[in-house]
C-alpha cells in the first residue's frame, strides 16, 4: 500500500537519507493537510453545511448568515416604517376630524364690511351702533323690519387647529347671509339692515345667531358668510378679519324647507341648477372641507331649526 500523498511511482527503499528525510517531511505536510481538510468537513456537517469541499462549505454558511442578517434587518426595518406611519396616520386624522382649519373663501359682492361700496358709498354696518347681537332677524338702522323666512338658531364654535382644537374665546364673529328672495340688506334691499349681526365668543368659543333660513339665489349653492376677528375693538372693517368664508345649507333641509314655504318658491329652480362640487366659491374644497363648513341641523319646516357648526381656526 502506497503511503498518503506519495507520487505513484515512489518505491519504499533505494534513496539516500536526506532523500529519505524530505520525502518524510513531505508525507507529514500531507498528513496536515488531510487532516485539516476532515476537520472542516466535519465541522461543516454539524452546522448544516452542505457540499464536499471546504469553500462550498464555508460559501453555503455566510450566505445562510447573511440571509439571516438581511432578512432581520429588512423586518426591523418594517416594523420601524410601519410604527412611524401608523403613528403619522393617527395624529393626521385626530386632528382633521376634529377641527379641520376652514378654507377662506370670498366674501362677496354684498359684505357692508367697509371694504366695498353700495349704491356710491362705502357701506360699513360693523361701525353702526346695535350691530353687536344675538338676534338678527330685524333691521336696526334706518328701519325696523323683520325678515320674514323659517326660523333657524345656529350656534357656531371657534377653535384653535394649532393647538388640540382649544376654543378660541373673546373673538368676535361677523354673520350675514341673504332673505327668502335671495336679497341683501343694504344693496339689493337697500333700505334694510336685517340679517347681519356680531357676537363675542364665550368661554367655550362660541356664539350663537337667531335667523332665517337663507334663500337659494341663481349661480350660488345656498350659504351664509361669516368674518372672524381676533376681539371686538378689531371689528371695525373686513380688512381686519383674520378668516373670512362660508356655511354651505345641507341639502336635504333645504329640499325641505323650498317648496313648502311661502317666500321661497324661487329657490327651488336654483337649487336644481346647481350643486355643492360645482359651485363656483365653496365647490373647490376638499370633502373634509366641505363637511366642516355644512353645519349640522335639526328640527322641522314649522317648529324652525337649530344649527351647529365648528370654525377651526388656525392662530
């Protein structure tokens, strides 16, 4: 039997001695070897690795625990990425259900907020004495009418988006809207003053209106307008208004209300001509928008209606 690792053609005897000790030192580096070689065979066999030779062996374990490292780190990864989006998520719709900011809107041709002029003067009610008032059906300048229409008490809440929808308290609140007929006190019914009215907000950020159901005219989804400023001293013109924009009527109190009410029979072809999305000032928003400037109503054509609505503000 030939010795492990000597040359095939080697014999046992017929060399000299240092002949004899360089083909000993060869057979013991051979030996080494082997035995080296079974050692990584095995010990890759007990950590599962596969192949027959030591750099299959070695190959198959570092991708096998760079596989690992990867796939823990890309799960490490996502469960960070998905923490952090659950938590924007979250903070993002709390904060939008609750106060949404109010777009600003225009405030028409028909404000009598000093910033525009009727009939060749400048129309400023906010300046006049008796504008401060809860109850705005009747006018206070130069007549005493009361506009006649179903009756609507709204209640409207002023709170800080900026600051976990804190009511916004001692703001003042400027609220005009148009008649039954789709007319406005001091322009197109220029001798009267009524529906348009100022109160401060209280403790709890709100302020409440006693009115009439506003009337559906031609171009315009019905609304009410309303100015916001930061006291009552401020009030003085619409130039000092930190939010101007509107209310937009739901849709089914006004189908309600249009054909079975005397006064308002016109609404009821303006309203079929038009709707919330196309509206030409309020149909730009966004859903969320919009639900926030619809106010939220109860009640019946006879007994009147009560309203709430929330002005988030951002201060």
């Amino acid at each position: 039997m030939k010795a492990l690792g000597t040359h095939p053609e080697s014999h046992d005897h017929g060399h000299s001695l240092a002949e004899d000790l360089l083909r000993i030192e060869a057979q013991r580096l051979e030996r080494r070897r082997a035995l080296l070689w079974l050692s990584s065979s095995a010990l890759l066999a007990g950590c599962g690795g596969g192949g027959g030779s030591d750099s299959s062996g070695v190959s198959a374990l570092t991708a096998a625990a760079v596989g690992t490292a990867a796939t823990t780190a890309a799960s490490t990864t996502a469960a960070s990425t998905s923490s952090t989006a659950s938590t924007s998520t979250t903070t993002t719709t709390t904060s939008s259900s609750a106060c949404p900011a109010l777009p600003a809107e225009t405030a028409g041709p028909y404000p009598a907020d000093g910033t525009n002029t009727a009939s060749g003067s400048t129309s400023d009610v906010l300046t006049a004495s008796g504008i401060v008032r809860s109850d705005i059906r009747s006018s206070f300048i130069s007549s005493s009418t009361v506009a006649q229409g179903v009756a609507l008490t709204i209640t409207l809440t002023l709170e800080n988006t900026n600051a976990n929808c804190a009511a916004l308290a001692g703001y003042a609140i400027y609220l005009w809207h148009c008649d039954r007929s789709g007319n406005y006190s001091l322009y197109t019914a220029s001798t009267e003053s009524y529906l348009r009215g100022v109160q401060v907000t209280d403790s709890a950020g709100q302020v409440s209106f006693t009115t009439i159901f506003p009337a559906c005219y031609s171009g315009r989804w019905p609304h009410m307008h309303f100015e916001v400023f930061t006291s009552l001293s401020a009030a003085t013109t619409g130039r000092n208004s930190v939010l101007t924009s509107q209310l937009a009527m739901p849709s089914d109190v006004c189908n309600a209300i249009y054909p079975n009410v005397t006064g308002y029979s016109a609404s009821m072809a303006n309203l079929a001509a038009v709707s919330l999305a196309s509206d030409n000032v309020v149909g730009d928003n966004t859903a969320v928008q919009l639900a926030a400037m619809t106010p939220t109503m109860s009640g019946s054509v006879n007994a009147g209606y009560t309203a709430r609505a929330v002005i988030g503000l951002a201060v």
